[in-house]
C-alpha cells in the first residue's frame, strides 16, 4: 500500500476559514493522472496540487493542478498556497520558487511577515495577457442571473482573457454583483452557442465602484459553482484593466469570496513589457490540516 501525505491551507487571507482551501500532496511520485483526478474530486476543493520532482534541476518544482473535472495549465491559489506549503516544509532559505507547469514557468516570491515568518507569496502569471472573443452582454447576464442592463460595457465588452487560463471577465453594476446566481442551463447554453470558448466558460464578474475591487467568478459546469478567490481571473483582469487604460503599470486589490463567508483579498500588479502585458497576484496564506491517505 503506498502512502502520500498531504497539507490544506486557506489562500488569500489571514485566518483560517477565510480565503480558498487548498490541498498540496507535496511528494505525488507515484500517483498516475487518474489517481490525482480522483483526489481532486475527493477533497472536492476548487483545486488540488500535485509536487513532483523539476523535470529541469535549475527549477523547485514541477507542480500539477486538477480542479474537480481536469486537470489546470495554471491557477493562482495552488501556486501561491503551494509555495507557502512548501517553503515551510522544506525551510527554503531563499526567497524565490520556480514551478514548472502545463502553461509555462511560474516565478514565485515568497512574503514574510514582521515576525520573519513565510506568510504568503506573489506569483507571476506564466503568460503574457492574450484576449479572445468578446461574448454578448445579455449572454453573461443570463448565465449569471442578472438583466443586460446591470452588464457595464463602457469600458469593454465582456470578453475572454487569460495569463495561462482563460476566464470571460464582465464588468457589472456594483449593486449586482451581490445579486448575482450562475445558471447551469444557461452556461451550457453558452458553451454549445459559442464554439470560440473551447468548452471552457468561467465567468469572472467585477464591480469597480468600490475601493478595493470586488469580484466573484462562476464556473459551474466544470464543478465550480462559486470560487471564493480565483488568483488567475484577478491577474487576468488586472493586466486587462492596464491595457485598457495606456497606463504602464498598474495595482489592483481584490476582494472576492464575501457572498460565501469566505473574504479573499488578492493583491494585483500589472506593467508593460515592450508590446505586452504581465501580471502577478499575491496573498497571504494560513495552514489548516495535515494528513495521509493510503492508495
């Protein structure tokens, strides 16, 4: 019988029972892609990492992610509670990761607090911002149970946008977004109308008129109804807000997860890159469980 440890931690925030949980088995050598898809499903988180050794030594890690249905080229909070997870277990002296990934190289930085302990890290996305088709407004609203008129559109359309996952990120009226409900039928509706979206539609919503940013991000037919804090949508949205505004750097703070009892704040940077756009997202992180599962 073989045996895999594992660690939970909740990402994005300061205290435990906030944030997203996570699940890093930090030794996964050994597990086939069905074991881990499987796992995924068990813990039934938004995602769950998988460390298995760097396939080039000049790197930390080669980390895998599978959400419920598949696996992930990249997401934001395994990455960030992965480096926490790891940096912990192993006492990593320096301040700097590097995961190998489906979607490329993330860079990881981690964060200290006053007291010197590793509390969180900062990512950077593995690709530069790439946006894709727009889809209609009164789309986006049925799929989120609000009417066209509450998607704002003045600055853009909604419309498909990644750094290594792509996510169809809507600006919304403030007062909506806490009214907002996805509809399964009507993502699926979606998906089947719009051929463009790869079988892929997560709607990350946002609302600019407070200070930080809110948002909430919907992924239902991929097993996600709600996300408490998706780092990879908030990177995405942060360098599309930079592209919009033809400024050459940008930050954002982002809160997310307040509808679930579950806060996030995810903390968002942007700048040019010659004729691209790069993000990061970072956030604090706090270890909840530890255990062991035989297979």
């Amino acid at each position: 019988m073989r045996h895999y440890s594992f660690t939970t931690v909740d990402v994005f925030t300061d205290r435990r029972f906030g944030g997203n949980p996570l699940a890093v088995f930090t030794d996964a050598r050994g597990l086939v892609d069905a074991e881990m898809q499987a796992l995924a499903a068990e813990f039934n988180l938004s995602e769950t990492a998988f460390v298995l050794p760097p396939q080039d030594p000049a790197n930390s890690a080669r980390v895998r992610i599978f959400n419920r249905t598949a696996e992930m080229p990249f997401a934001g909070h395994p990455n960030v509670g992965t480096a926490f997870v790891l940096a912990h277990e192993r006492g990593e002296p320096g301040g700097t990761l590097r995961f190998e990934e489906l979607a490329g190289l993330v860079d990881v930085r981690l964060e200290r607090g006053p007291d010197g302990i590793i509390c969180g890290a900062t990512i950077d996305a593995p690709q530069p911002l790439s946006v894709g088709i727009s889809i209609p407004a009164e789309v986006v609203a049925r799929c989120a149970g609000l009417s066209a008129e509450e998607i704002v559109t003045s600055a853009h359309p909604p419309c498909v946008a990644s750094v290594g996952m792509p996510f169809t990120i809507a600006e919304v009226e403030p007062g909506a977004l806490s009214r907002a409900v996805p509809n399964v039928t009507e993502f699926r509706r979606a998906l089947a109308d719009h051929p463009g979206l790869d079988g892929r539609l997560a709607v990350h919503l946002y609302a600019r008129g407070t200070e930080p940013l809110r948002a909430r991000m919907f992924s239902p037919v991929a097993g996600t109804f709600e996300d408490p804090a998706t780092g990879s949508a908030n990177a995405a949205l942060a360098g599309l807000l930079l592209s919009l505004n033809g400024g050459q750097s940008a930050r954002f703070d982002v809160v997310q997860g307040v509808e679930m009892g579950r806060p996030s704040l995810m903390r968002t940077a942007a700048h040019r890159d010659g004729e691209s756009v790069r993000s990061a997202v970072g956030g604090s992180c706090v270890a909840v469980f530890r255990g062991e599962i035989a297979l």
